[in-house]
C-alpha cells in the first residue's frame, strides 16, 4: 500500500488527475444531495404555505385512533411471526426444507 501511495506522490500529472476524479466525485454525491435537500425545502415551503393560507378553509382531517388501532389489528393478522420461515425462498436450485 505504501508502494501505491509513493508512486501516486512521485507522479505530478497522476496526482492531479486524482484529486480531479475525487472532487468530480465529491461534486456529483453533493449535487444529488443538494437536490435532495432542496425538494425537501419545496415540500416545507408547500405545506407551511397550505397551513398560512388554507388552514382554515381546508382542515386536515383529524385522525381517530380507535380506527388506526381496530386496522392495527386487522393487518396484524396478515403479519406472519417468523419471517426467517414463512417466506419463500428464491434459491430454488435448493432441496425444500422438511419442517
């Protein structure tokens, strides 16, 4: 590794196209991650602008939490207790378990 890193600091014209590659890098993950915060910053600015203006017009509807609970239970029937077991296996080059 040491090797490595003496011939990168030895070559000038190696180095430089390095940190080029880097900061291309670095500059292309920031980009993405700029967008990212700025549809986030677009939603805030919607949904503070709804609340400002719309709030009293168009409400948002109030949650029941005895409908949540009475689903909560509906869909916790479905939720299967060992998902290592009841799932299918996509590697069907393999024998099936008998359990």
């Amino acid at each position: 590794m040491q090797d490595v890193v003496n011939q990168i600091m030895a070559n000038p014209l190696f180095s430089l196209v390095l940190a080029l590659l880097a900061f291309l890098l670095c500059f292309f993950i920031l980009k993405s991650l700029f967008r990212i915060a700025l549809f986030f910053v677009a939603l805030f600015a919607l949904y503070t602008g709804y609340v400002y203006f719309f709030q009293e017009k168009y409400p948002i509807p109030q949650i029941d939490p005895q409908t949540v609970d009475e689903w909560t239970q509906k869909v916790g029937e479905y939720i299967p207790t060992d998902l290592n077991i009841s799932l299918l296996d996509t590697n069907f080059s393999r024998t099936l378990r008998k359990d």
